[in-house]
C-alpha cells in the first residue's frame, strides 16, 4: 500500500470528492468501515498493472474486511488470494530464518499488506507480502525499537551480552520505558536468544521490543523482518568472541 500512497483515490479529502471517506487509521483497523467500502480501496496484486484486484472470499475492499456486492466477481479474480494456500505454503518462504530454536512459519491473513515486512508471507500464495518488505526502517516499530536499540547499544555494537543488557538494560527499560518490572529479564533473554550464543543481536532484541509495543504480537515478533534498520550483514549476527 505505501502508506496509502497507491490508493491515493480512496483517502482522497471527502471535501474533494464523493465517492470515498476514508482514512489510513479507518483502513487498517480491522474492520469493514463504510467510507472505505469502494472500489477505490480495494487492493491489487503487488507489482500488477492495477488490473487484477484480490479478494478473501467475498471480501475485496478496506484490506478485505468489506464484501461489495457492487464489484462483480469477474473483476476481483479471487483466485489470486487463498488464505488457505497461503498458510500450507508460506512455511516454506525462503526468507524464514533458518536453524533457530522457534519462529512462527504460518503466515497470517491480516498480516499481508499491513505495512510491517512479515518473512513467512513472503511466498507467491501469500502475495509476497504485497509492498511491505520494500517500504524500509520507515516510522513504524521497527523504526521504534531501532531507536531503542540505538540509546542502549549505540551504532557500531550488533550483540549484547544476555546478562550485561539484564544488569545494564533492563533497570533503564523499567524506569524509564515503563516496562514491566515483575517481567523476569533472565528469562526473557533466553528465550530472545534464538541462535543460542548468549549475546542479544537485533533480529532478537526485535522480538523483545516489539512485544513491549504490542503484547498481542507474540507470535508475529518472531518472524517480522527489520533488517532494513541495521543492514543485513549485522542484523541476525552471531557473537564470535574478540570481534
Ligand atoms: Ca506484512
Ligand atoms: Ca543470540
């Protein structure tokens, strides 16, 4: 979606137009609102020439959260989304990071389109994700925990010692980030540690930090991708000692 920047006609100002009344917040809040249920706010498929419109179902506008019997069937080629396919398939998305103790490898309908680059739809069936892995360390909570990251590791460090980000970290994120202190820090970063070297990189402290904006995103923090903030290179780094 870019932001809303390919459906410019559907957050058009209502002032401006009558067919559309709809805002990003309207948009993506889960729900079929009645000022985004137009033709307008319907999506395409990624990288097509604005002909092929996809569908859940009957559902084809405000991110497939609204049937619209005014759109016919034959224009919303509905094969081209298949939520079930989408979740037999997306386990074997290539982008899924390899060798870790745990990551959630079934990619999630409302996942796809929704702004945050998610490894496990990025297979065809779950249509790469749409534009979301291209949009980079843009303002969202890569961006958020990216920053983070930044005030306690600074730019140059790409693993932290589990007990030091305990002992070091952790008292700083209660006092002032408002995190939870009755949280069990110890156990926390084990679990974070995914490759098991006792350092925290940033692939790990991602899912740490995303859960603290969204407790609901449990499942999600494990596989969303924000190597775009740090670079590839340093993004999913194994501590070698002496480095
Ligand atoms: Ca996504
Ligand atoms: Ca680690």
């Amino acid at each position: 979606m870019d932001g809303g920047d390919c459906a410019q006609l559907c957050f058009a100002p209502p002032e401006s137009q009558n067919f559309s009344n709809c805002t990003w917040e309207l948009y993506t809040n889960d729900v079929c609102d009645e000022g985004c249920n137009n033709i307008y706010c319907a999506s395409y498929k990624y990288a097509s020439e604005f002909t092929n419109l996809f569908s859940h179902g009957e559902y084809i506008t405000d991110l497939l959260h609204c049937a619209n019997p005014d759109i016919p069937q034959e224009v919303a080629n509905i094969s081209l989304f298949d939520q079930f396919n989408c979740l037999i398939h997306s386990p074997q998305s290539m982008y899924l990071t390899k060798g870790i103790k745990y990551q959630e490898k079934q990619c999630q309908d409302w996942w796809i389109g929704d702004g945050y680059c998610d490894d496990s739809c990025r297979v065809d069936e779950c249509l790469n994700d749409l534009n979301d892995c291209n949009l980079g360390c843009q303002d969202d909570i890569c961006l958020q925990v990216y920053q983070a990251w930044l005030y306690f590791a600074g730019t140059t460090t790409y693993n932290v010692n589990r007990t030091i980000a305990c002992r070091d970290w952790w008292p700083v994120a209660v006092s002032f980030l408002g995190v939870n202190a009755s949280i069990n820090c110890n156990q926390l970063v084990i679990n974070a540690d995914f490759n098991q070297d006792e350092y925290i990189n940033f692939r790990e402290f991602i899912m740490i930090g995303v859960q603290f904006v969204d407790p609901q995103w449990e499942q999600k923090s494990t596989q969303i991708n924000c190597s775009s903030c740090v670079g590839m290179e340093h993004y999913n780094q194994i501590y070698v000692p002496n480095q």
